[in-house]
C-alpha cells in the first residue's frame, strides 16, 4: 500500500475528523525573538499506527502525517519520496487505547518539550484521559525511567521499538500536535515546574553553593570552555562555582538551581535545569549561537537572561556546534562583574 504525506495541521481539520481537544496557547518563539499563538489540538484516530518516529499513519484514509517538532523525526524515510509503503507485516496490532507523546532522551527535550506536552494533553483531555490504556513514548533512560514513575504513578507507559520501518497499530490512537521546538509554552513549563515540585522533595541541600556555572566535562571533546583555566580563574574570583550536571542525580540538580542566585553556562542540555530557578534570577548564558533557545527558556521562565556569543574554535573533526566554545576573559570578568554586582 502506498501513502500519501500529509501536515498535521491540514490532516487534523479534515473533515468527520474526531478531534478529542482543541486550544490555542500563547508561546514563545525564540528564533524569531516573538511571541506566537500556537494551536494545540488532539485527535483521536480508529486503528491508528504509529511507528519509532512518532509519526501518524492513517490506513483508512491512506495518509502518512510525518511533520513534527524536531527536524530528526521530520522526515518520513526521505528514500520512499512523497509516497510512503506501509506493509501488513511489519504491523503489530495492540488492543487498546494509546496517547501518543513521543519524546527524546537528551535531557533538555526531556524536561523542555516531552513533559510540557503531556502535562498539556493530560490537562486538555480530562475525563477522556481515564480510557487511555497506555501513553507512547521514546525509550527513556535509567533515571528518566525512574523519574516518570515518581511524577506520573498512575501511567503505563510503552516504549516502542526504535524502527520506523515497523508498524504499531492500536485500537484507538489518541494523536497531538507537536509543537515546533522553537516554541517554548510558558503556561505548560510553568506546570511542568509544578508537576515536578510536586513529586520531589525540592528543600535545599545544605552547603549547596548560590552562584553556580554549568560546566561540560573537560574530558568529553564537546562544547567545552576553550582556554579553560582562565575561565576557571575568573569564575573562581566572581564565587562562582562549577557544576556538571550529570554528576548530580535529578533531585540534586532541582535543589542546587532553584536555591541558586546567579545561574552562568555554556550552551548545553544541562541550562534546561533553568527551569527550576527562581522569579527573576540572573542567567549568564555563553552560546555559539543567537537567537539561543536558553535565552528563550530564560525568558519564559521570567529570569534575567543575557546572551554572551562564544567563538567555536578550529576542529576539523567537528560540526561547529560541537567544537569547544571560547569567551574572551575581559567579556566574561565584565559580564560577571555587572550581573553580580545588582546582587549586592
């Protein structure tokens, strides 16, 4: 059978279309540095398939929906053009009603569009959420495993096998809009931040520091501080201590960034723990790029954000967002020396 590509948007508003919630939510477009009004709709398809990418296929009405937030899932299988097979034997029939909410395991989509999107079709699908069997999503990690089981006990979760070749059709698939990623919902990071507090004991650990830099491993070859040790130096004089975020399990990294006063980091998944810090808290971000989705979550947070450009340095083994970031000294010392000072 072959299937014709279709928008979610222009698949969604077909007609007879059971569509299960509909609401339009005020968001954040950070690479256009403006604010945007985003429809988030669910719709409810009768022997929906879904694959490892997320995507919507549609045998009745032989149409594969294939755009989604992020550009790795955004193609269908670019070798099968515009028109799409899908093979009986590579379908796996599963009787029972799915939500689909996909997902990624980097840290950042975790806690920025994976969970900002459940909580919004949990929220806008009410009473229809208690004939939700199951909730589809990417294979998470260890600790993610563990975190979905501590914010959402009452949730069965599938992962799917990562083929989008294979097939999983469900008796009812419950499918939402997925939001680009340049779109950042304060209200649904707000209820992330929430649903989070909620199921965490967020008290601060004693002797936490209160000025903090999300620092890279040195020993990863990938967006690190260049000329480290005058960074280092610099910070060390401004009270500002170095972290990496993936030494501190996920209870310690809500405590060290909502109990901090000053937050400074290098373009990373680890500046999603933003998301914990206070009203009004001031964040030195150092990015390789602008507009930068950190600057954008800062603002949706409503902190204090500044953006320092930061120069990839030579690499020829490395995409230049991946090579290691430098800041000039007397940058960052004046950076550091204005936002620290308003502290007092």
């Amino acid at each position: 059978m072959l299937l014709k590509t279709e928008t979610f948007d222009a698949y969604s508003h077909l007609a007879h279309m059971q569509v299960l919630a509909d609401r339009k939510f005020e968001g954040i477009d950070w690479a256009r540095r403006r604010t945007r009004t985003s429809e988030f709709r669910i719709v409810m398809v009768e022997n929906g398939v879904t694959n490892s990418a997320f995507h919507l296929i549609d045998l009745e009405r032989r149409l594969y929906v294939s755009d989604q937030q992020n550009k790795r899932f955004s193609n269908p299988l670019a070798e099968w053009g515009g028109a799409v097979p899908v093979l009986s034997d590579v379908v796996h029939d599963h009787d029972e009603t799915a939500l689909l909410i996909g997902g990624m395991r980097n840290h950042w989509h975790f806690l920025i569009n994976f969970l900002p999107r459940l909580l919004m079709a949990r929220a806008l699908l009410g009473p229809e959420l208690d004939g939700v069997d199951s909730v589809i999503i990417n294979t998470p990690t260890p600790a993610q495993r563990k975190f979905l089981a501590r914010v959402f006990p009452d949730v069965r979760f599938r992962e799917l096998p990562e083929d989008r070749t294979q097939g999983h059709r469900f008796r009812r698939l419950l499918y939402p809009s997925f939001l680009p990623n340049t779109v950042l919902v304060p209200e649904a990071l707000h209820a992330t931040r929430a649903a989070i507090g909620a199921a965490f004991d967020t008290a601060p650990i004693p002797d936490t520091p209160d000025r903090i830099f999300v620092d890279r491993d040195p020993k990863i070859p990938r967006r690190r501080l260049a000329v480290r040790h005058v960074g280092m130096r610099i910070l060390e004089r401004h009270g500002v201590v170095p972290i990496i975020c993936e030494k501190h399990d996920l209870r310690s990294q809500i405590a060290l960034f909502s109990r901090a006063q000053f937050v400074a980091g290098l373009h990373g998944a680890g500046l999603a723990n933003i998301l914990f810090c206070a009203p009004n808290t001031p964040v030195l971000i150092l990015d390789y790029k602008w507009p930068s989705e950190m600057h954008g979550l800062a603002q949706a947070m409503g902190l204090r954000p500044f953006t320092l450009l930061a120069q990839p340095q030579p690499d020829p083994d490395r995409e230049p967002r991946l090579r290691d970031l430098k800041v000039p000294g007397k940058q960052l010392d004046a950076a550091l020396t204005a936002f620290l000072g308003s502290l007092g």
